[in-house]
C-alpha cells in the first residue's frame, strides 16, 4: 500500500515538474486539486495548513512537495516527492545552461522567453485563486491577501515581515471570531 | 560536460556547498535572489554580473524553482555537473530538515482552532506575495497579447479548473506564436 502511495506521489509530481514554468507558485492550483480531489491524500484543510508552512519554514517554497510526501508516507514519501518534482526539472535546467552558453545572443530564445512569461503569470495568479477558494476563508482572507499584495507592491517589505505580521493579527483577533 | 572556471582557479565544491546552505538556511519567505547575487559576483566574484543576469532569467522562465534554477545555473557555471550538485543540495538539506520538523510540531497543535487561523492568516499572506510578484512580472511586459493570454490561463486553470497540463500545452505556443509576430523584442 505504501509502495502504491509512493509511485502515486511520483505520477503527480513528475508531470507538475516540467510544468512549473516560473517556479512553484504556478504548479499550487493543479497540486491542490491533484492531492485534495483526486487523490484525497490530504484535505483542504490539510492543504492550506502545510502551504502556510511551507511558506514560513526556510528553502524555497516547493519544499510544500516534501512535506506532503512526508504526510502521505513519511521519510519515503518525502524523498520520492521531492526527487520527482526537482529532478526532471533540473535536467531540464541543466541542459538549457549548455545551449544558453552557446546561443546567447539568439532571437528565438527570447522569443521563447517573451512567449511563456504570460502563461507563468497566469499560472501565478490561478494559483492564488485556487487556494484561497479552498480556504473558504471569506472576505477576511481575500481582504488579507490583497492587503499583502498591496503592501508588498507600495514597499519593499521583506516577505516575512508580512507573514509574521499576518499571524500576529490573527492570533490577535481569533478571540473575536465567530465560532 | 562544458567546465569552464570563470574564476582563475577552480572554486572548491566544499565553497560552493556552504554558500548555498548558508543561502538556503536564511532565505525566510523566500526571494533572497538579492543575497545570491551578493554573494556569488559581490563577495566571491564567481562570475561577471551579465552572466549571472542571463542566468537569472533562464532560471525564472524554465519549469522548476527559480531558486533551485539558480543555484544549478551558478553550479554549473563554476564547476559543471557536481558543482550543480554541490549547489542543490548545499541549498535543500537543512530547510528539508527544518521543514519536516515544523510539520510534527504543528501536528502536535492540530487539535487547537487558533493554530488553523493563525496559519491561514499565514497563508493568505504568502498567496498576497504570489499575487504581488504576479503583477510585477505583469507591469514588467507590456505586450497586449501578454494581459490576453495571462487572463485565458487564469480563468482556464484558476477558476475553470481545467487540467494544468491541457491548458498549458494549447496557450504556451499560441502565446510563442503571439510573441513571435510582436514587432519588438
């Protein structure tokens, strides 16, 4: 049964790998959806409790990846999740590096470039919808995220200033919340 | 596989591995882009501005983590395939390690409600981040095509929830194509 687990992990995340155009951030609509509703290894509330760590732990944030690898099958699960999601993408990165050297000045790698950075964009933004959607978080969470986004667009801010100011807040007002 | 030193004598992999560690252990929230250029053509003078340049853009435009990206750019660079190697994984142990250990303490506090609010306040705050770096990379490119196609995988994706990989192998060379005809660039 683990060893089902572990190959689902490696189904999910292989794909996500090559797909993750402009980082994690594009990858989190489909991760959620492929964990959450297809496979049911997490629930929503699961979901948005390990992104909110990933997000506050150190490393970049699709170390997401290992703790849900942890989650479903602990040590293995963590290595065979993470394995999946860095390595095909690095191949991919590390075969780039070579042909960037020797076509530096190329039209059609910027071109490429031009090309595929909307479709990141989109992906950012579909990412954010989907999570907060999965939230059901109400108007509080949207205020909350368009506060942040607007902050962090008006200043400088370092990122954790943010996420810690956010967890302040609310562990300042949860008394007041409706159960 | 193409070694080329760029510094006169060839940077140690143990350097490499510590950099990245000490890179990867600090970058809180993320975004420490800022701390590796320091580090890497500042401090160490690795390689030369533009090439570290050049590879921040590919990082950012190939699937994977744009820091991952980076740091297999910047080993390559230095000391071709083991030096990617060193660079990764000198930037991925410790936050694993650290990540796994935050996961069984918030375990431990599951059963308290303000935990979960405390965390989705966490959360909506790093989705603000995602939004905010998704409208400057949007301000950054000022094609019309952009805004359309941009828009088309939002709604297919985020709020149509059609699968990623579909959505992503219709738009990507119609947006190719679009960029191709654009008169600049």
């Amino acid at each position: 049964m683990d060893e089902e687990a572990i190959w689902g992990l490696v189904r999910v995340f292989v794909p996500l790998s090559f797909l993750s155009i402009g980082g994690g951030p594009s990858i989190l609509a489909e991760m959620e959806h492929q964990t959450v509703a297809v496979h049911g290894w997490l629930t929503q509330r699961d979901f948005v409790d390990i992104f909110a760590i990933s997000r506050a732990a150190p490393g970049p944030g699709t170390l997401i990846v290992t703790l849900i690898g942890w989650k479903v099958a602990g040590w293995l699960g963590a290595l065979a999740a993470s394995l999946a999601l860095y390595i095909p993408s690095s191949l991919v990165v590390l075969g780039a590096t070579l042909l960037w050297r020797r076509y530096r000045e190329a039209v059609w790698r910027q071109r490429i470039a031009r090309g595929l950075a909307p479709v990141a964009i989109g992906l950012i933004f579909a990412g954010a919808y989907a999570v907060l959607e999965a939230m059901h978080g109400g108007a509080l969470a949207w205020l909350t995220a368009a506060a942040a986004a607007g902050l962090l667009l008006l200043r400088p801010l370092h990122p954790m200033l943010l996420l810690g100011g956010a967890a302040a807040i609310y562990g300042f007002i949860f008394p007041f919340m409706p159960v | 596989m193409g070694q080329q030193a760029l510094r006169p004598a060839a940077v140690p992999l143990r350097e490499i591995a510590l950099v990245f560690s000490r890179i990867g252990i600090s970058s809180f929230g993320g975004g420490l882009v800022a701390w590796i250029y320091r580090e890497a053509v500042e401090r160490r003078r690795w390689l030369p501005d533009r090439e570290f340049l050049s590879g921040l853009a590919l990082s950012q435009v190939l699937p994977g983590a744009n820091m991952v990206n980076l740091a297999l750019y910047l080993g390559m660079q230095l000391r071709g395939g083991w030096g990617a190697l060193a660079a990764v994984l000198g930037l991925l142990a410790l936050p694993i390690l650290v990540i796994i250990a935050m996961f069984e303490i918030y375990a431990r506090l599951r059963g308290l409600a303000a935990a979960h609010f405390i965390l989705d306040g966490i959360a909506t705050a790093a989705l603000g981040l995602n939004i905010a770096t998704g409208v400057k990379a949007m301000r950054r490119s000022t094609d019309a095509f952009a805004v359309a196609i941009a828009l088309a995988v939002f709604l297919a994706v985020g709020v149509l929830r059609w699968p990623m990989l579909a959505a992503v192998l219709g738009l990507a060379p119609v947006s190719i194509a679009l960029a191709w005809r654009a008169p600049h660039g």
